[in-house]
C-alpha cells in the first residue's frame, strides 16, 4: 500500500475542531492501514511530527425503511493523529510536503 493512498480525507466536526487546540486531528484512513503507516504518511504530507495514532472502526450499520428497505451505512475508518505541541495544520489552506 503506498503512502498516498493511506490518507482519504480531514473530518470537520465540532469536536474535531475542539480537538485541534490539544494538537488532535481525526482523518479518514484506508481500513487496511495501520498506526505506523498512518504515522509516516502523516509525517510525509504534512511535514509534521506525530506523537501518537489512534485508530477508531466504525462498523456498518443498517436501518429498515418503511416497505422493507434496508438502507446501509458504510464501515468509517477514522485516525486521531497527535502532534507534538505547537504544531498546526491547517486543512483550508494546505501547504503539502512532497
């Protein structure tokens, strides 16, 4: 798997942005990656230090409908990824390391 695939998107919630004072960000990740390759490809792209990965699965989920539909939710992995203090990335204005 290479880096570039590792990393989907940003989640940008309310409590993701309250998060991001404590050096927290949550992204989306392949459901195949593990902490340390979400490590590096953080490390890479963002031209950050990590100091810690936290890996969240959340499972699919279904909900009946009227007339018998099944709607389904789809498995969500998400990353909580911890910096070292005082480092910052901002997803609006993105500034990639290549």
């Amino acid at each position: 798997m290479q880096l570039k695939d590792i990393l989907k998107r940003p989640i940008v919630t309310e409590k993701s942005k309250i998060l991001e004072l404590k050096w927290k960000y949550t992204v989306e990740v392949d459901a195949k990656a593990n902490k340390t390759q979400v490590k590096q490809a953080f490390e890479r792209t963002y031209a950050v230090n990590v100091e810690g990965v936290n890996i969240l699965v959340n499972r699919a989920k279904y909900k009946y409908a009227k007339k018998g539909t099944v709607v389904k939710r789809p498995t969500l992995t998400k990353a909580m990824v911890t910096l070292k203090k005082w480092q910052k990335i901002d997803f609006v204005n993105l500034k990639i390391k290549d």
